[in-house]
C-alpha cells in the first residue's frame, strides 16, 4: 500500500511535468529518494544505497521500480474485475432462480 500510494504520487507529479526526484526525500541525508530497494520495499536515496543495511540488496531505479509494481497492480486488479464480473453473474443467475 505504501509502495502504491508513493506510484501515485510520482505519477501525478510526472503527469504534470514536475521533477520527480524532488519527492520528499531522505530523511536520513536530505537526499531524493531515486533508487528503491526490492528487499525493504522502501524508497531511499544514493548515500542510502551504500550503507551496510542495503549494500547487499537488490536494487531498482524508481521509474523502474514504478513500471514494475504498476504492471502488477494492473494484473491483480484485472483479475479482481473477472472475479466481480463471475459473482455479478452467479448473483444474476440465483436472482432469476428465486424469483
């Protein structure tokens, strides 16, 4: 949720043409956030990147990072809206048989 809720953000921002890389950034270094760390599931910016928490993580820049979890949420939520339209249909078929 928060990973989706930091997509739509940088979305919007990149929809209107602002910098993305000024999202609210590190709050650790005052740095932006351009890389996100698969492992954590976190945004965290370059000197964070380096440290000995992250070191050996994998790693993706953030328009990358967004591609990639937006791909996945564009699956999940097909496959909910298949789901809905079989209950719509099950719903539709009990419906007609009570009546």
């Amino acid at each position: 949720a928060r990973v989706l809720e930091i997509a739509k953000k940088l979305s919007l921002r990149a929809a209107r043409g602002e910098a993305v890389e000024e999202e609210e950034g590190c709050e650790k270094h005052r740095e932006p956030l351009k890389v996100f760390c698969k492992d954590d599931e976190a945004f965290i910016c370059v000197v964070c990147r380096e440290s000995r928490a992250h070191r050996s993580h994998a790693m993706l820049p953030v328009q990358d990072a967004v591609q990639e979890y937006k791909g996945q949420i564009q699956a999940h939520l097909q496959a909910l809206k298949e789901d809905r339209d079989k209950l719509l249909g099950f719903r539709e078929i009990e419906m007609r048989r009570s009546w």
